[in-house]
C-alpha cells in the first residue's frame, strides 16, 4: 500500500462528534479546548443527554435503536453539512471502525479523524492484518499463513503447531467467532463450526489457525502516526482483566513488563507502521506469555481505555487525533515521550455486579471522586436516565500514582468516595478487585477476572449495597 497521501493542509473549525456517552464528551472537552466547535448528533432517547448539553450545537438523527441513528450514515452526512462541519470524530464502536463510512467523509470533503479506509479495512481483515504484520517484522502467534483452504491443511497446521489450536474467522476479532480444538478429533468440528458461523455472523466463511496460548497476558500498544511520515508509541495497557471479552479494569504500563520489554517492542512496531503509512491513532494488540509477545488484532479507533496512556504520558490523544487528521505535524519523536508512574482504569458499567444483567433506569444520585491523580470520564449526572438501548457504560475512574501502589491506594479510596445511585453499577465488584491479593501484586493472566467473579458468586460474599 502506498503512504498515506501528504494531508493538504485541512484546517478544523468545527468537528461533528459521532457518538454518544461519555466518549462524546470526551471527544467535545478536547475540541472546546482547541478552540474548535462541535456538533453532537442525538437519537430521540438521547435528547437530555450531557453531550447535547455541552456541545456548541445538537443534531437528531433518528430513533433510539443505534441502526436507525448512531448507524444512520445518511443522516450523519446531512448533520455535518447543514451544521458546516469541517471533520467527523467517529469516536469508539458504532461507525468507527467502518471502511465504508469513512469513504462517505472523506467523499464528501470532510475529514475524517482516523486512519485512512484502506488501513481500517486492511485491519479488519484479520488475515490480512497479520499477513501485514509478518511482512514487516511484528511477531505472530504461530499457525497457518493465511486463510485456510481445506480441513486436511488446518490438520497439516495444527500438527505442525502443536494442540491446543484456534480456528479463527478473519472478519472477526475481539473475540467473535473463535473455536477451540483441543486435539486432531476436535479439529475437524472445530474447523466446520467455525466456517459456518463465520458466514452467518460476517457473510465471510474465511477462517484461519493459531496456536493456543492457555494463559497469556493481553497487552497492547499505542501508537500515533502524521501524515508525513512520523510515527511514535505511547507505551502498553494491560487489558488482561477482561470478562467474556468486555474489559473492566486497565493499567499503563502493564505489570508482567519491563520498560526494555517495552522499549524493544515499540520499535519495531513504529517501524512497521511507518513503512505501511499508517496515520492517526492505532492499538496493536499482543498476547504475552513467557516473555514472548504475539500480534493478533490490529485496532484502527480510539479505544475505551486510552485515558490510562493519557495519564501515563502526559498527552491528549485526541487533541493528537484532531491536529494530525487536520495535516499537522507531530512536532516531537519518540525520545520526548516519558512514561511517568502508573495508571489505572475502572469501567463502570450499569449493570448487576453478580449476575451483569443490564441495570438501565434514572440515577438518583451521582458524585464523583476528586483530588490529585483522580480523573472521571463520564456522561452521568444526578437525574440522568440511563437509556436502555446503547451499551452499559456509566463511568470510567481512572486513577494515576507515582507507583503502582500509590495508584492502587488511589483507586481504592475513590472507588469508596464515588456514589452512583438509584441504578446497580459494578462499582462493588471493582472495590473487591482493589482488595485481592492478586490483583494487588499484579499476578493475573485473561482467566483471573472470570475466576474471580465465579468465586464471589459461590461464596455468595457480594454485598449487596453500593
Ligand atoms: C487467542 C487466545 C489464545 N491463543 N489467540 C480473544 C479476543 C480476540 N481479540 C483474541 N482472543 C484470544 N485469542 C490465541 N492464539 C486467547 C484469546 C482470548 C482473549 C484474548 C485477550 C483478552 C481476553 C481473552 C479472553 C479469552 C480468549
């Protein structure tokens, strides 16, 4: 793929936020800083909601279901151009991850605060991501070298790799559409699930194999990119505490790492960025295990964690995202950027903290943690409803501490300060997880949280309260 094409320069006066929720504010508090209006779009079930409060003007896109406005990319369009927005920050899920809609910006002389549309389609296709990846150098998981063709080649594969293995559908990721074969009789079930379920959920049969790792580390790495050529890396997030593929708590830098571990990776990883003409902000993701890191995903967004970076590093990634996607330069290389202390996240959802049944209906009161070090990111206020139809996070607390420690100590005395009532939120599951040896020692793999939650539900110990 040739570079990136030298932006023209594509000054940015007015930025339509496409999305909702705190990653709307999010988006809106650096515009407003820059000294850039913003549109916030809004379904119906959303027209009370902070976003539209803050922002310099307000759109309706449609009714509450997402297909009908957050999705409605006509309608989208029509809001920037009426409102004369100069560029659309997609922010995380809904369109921000989509090829086509990015196209439609840029068609219509917008910009769009992302990377380029053959870049998120490139890092779509699963396959031909780590088909990128592996042409310039970035280590793999081992398994088959692209899609596979038949089940006597994943066979081949597999016993060339050894069992366990995965088959994977290379229009998935972030967990969709993923089969274990422990052994050559599961493999031949495996292979066919697999290709069937891919073709019903991405109407995309293409699958392919890796090896299994039982218990590694997920990390992953932030990386920033002009479009003249300059690419730097803001560090790792350990999002290892996940369960059932949604994260609940993220830290920068990662635990397991040593900064050369870190430093040697962000290397190559720049290098190989650079060389694809990347541009705009990107997450690689890696598994970890026995000191071995293996790319498996390429995330082409803003994603729901990057405060953890922001607070490591001292930056504004999406201040970054808007100057480089307006034609700016980065201005600074990889040796200004320090990673100072630690950093925590905690999401905290609408949701029951045993069972995570949904918990939408009005907060009747919210307080927020402060003081030093202590940053929320969220839409809430006291009143609010929460909608029940958009995804159940209320609240991100994030917590940065010279040490690990002193952000643990943080963590645990904002998470006691921080009221959301009238709603279940997970806030009492995260102040268990500050409490637990483990986690305190920074001893976990992908299982531990799912462990953890099994645990508690046995010993039936979750207060109730909270
Ligand atoms: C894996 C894996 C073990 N071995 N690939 C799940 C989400 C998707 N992004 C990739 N996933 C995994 N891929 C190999 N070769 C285990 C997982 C996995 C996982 C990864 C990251 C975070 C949480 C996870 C939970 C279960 C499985």
């Amino acid at each position: 793929m040739p570079p990136s094409k030298p932006a023209r320069p594509h000054p940015i006066g007015k930025v339509l936020i496409a999305n909702r929720g705190e990653i709307a504010l999010r988006i809106h508090r650096a515009c407003q800083e820059m000294g850039i209006r913003t549109v916030a779009v809004h379904s119906t079930a959303d027209a009370a909601a902070m976003h539209v409060r803050l922002a310099d003007e307000s759109v309706c896109i449609g009714p509450p279901p997402a297909r009908d406005s957050y999705l409605n990319t006509a309608a989208l369009i029509s809001a920037a151009a009426i409102t004369g927005a100069d560029a659309i920050h997609p922010g995380y899920g809904f369109l921000s991850e989509n090829a086509g809609f990015a196209e439609m910006v840029e068609a219509h002389g917008l910009a769009f605060i992302g990377p380029s549309p053959a870049h998120i389609r490139m890092m779509g296709d699963k396959i031909a991501a780590k088909d990128a990846m592996r042409r310039l150098g970035v280590p793999l998981v081992p398994g088959s070298p692209g899609a596979l063709a038949s089940f006597e080649e994943a066979r081949g594969v597999a016993g060339d790799v050894g069992y366990p293995v995965l088959i994977k559908a290379a229009a998935g990721g972030g967990g969709r559409g993923m089969k274990v074969a422990r052994s050559e009789d599961e493999l031949e079930e495996a292979f066919r699930v697999a290709r069937t379920e891919a073709k019903a959920a991405f109407g995309d049969d293409a699958v392919y194999l890796e090896k299994y790792l039982d218990r590694p580390r997920h990390i992953e790495l932030q990386v920033l990119a002009d479009a003249h050529g300059d690419v730097v890396h803001f560090g790792e997030r350990d999002c290892s505490l996940q369960r059932r593929h949604q994260k609940l708590v993220e830290e920068a830098g990662s635990p397991a790492l040593k900064a050369a571990e870190r430093d040697a990776l962000g290397a190559r990883v720049v290098r190989a960025l650079r060389e694809l003409g990347y541009r705009n902000a990107g997450t690689l993701e890696f598994l970890w295990q026995d000191g071995q890191f293996a790319f498996i995903e390429m995330n082409t967004r803003l994603q729901v964690e990057h405060p953890v970076t922001e607070m490591l590093c001292g930056i504004d990634l999406v201040k970054e995202q808007v100057r480089v996607a307006a034609g700016e330069r980065l201005g600074y290389g990889q040796e200004d950027i320090r990673f100072s202390g630690h950093a925590i996240e905690c999401r905290i959802t609408a949701e029951d903290p045993e069972t995570f049944a949904p918990s939408p209906g009005r907060v009747s009161t919210y307080h927020a943690p402060g003081g030093l070090g202590v940053r929320v990111d969220s839409a809430l206020y006291s009143g609010y409803a929460v909608p029940p139809h958009y995804d159940s996070l209320v609240a991100k607390l994030v917590v940065h501490g010279a040490t690990r420690a002193e952000a643990i100590a943080r963590l645990r005395r904002s998470l006691a300060e921080m009221v959301v009532d009238g709603i279940s939120t997970t806030l009492p599951l995260h102040r268990a997880i500050v409490e637990d040896p483990e986690f305190r020692a920074g001893d976990y793999t992908i299982h531990w949280l799912e462990r953890f939650v099994a645990r508690r539900l046995a010993a039936g110990q979750a207060p109730k309260a909270g």
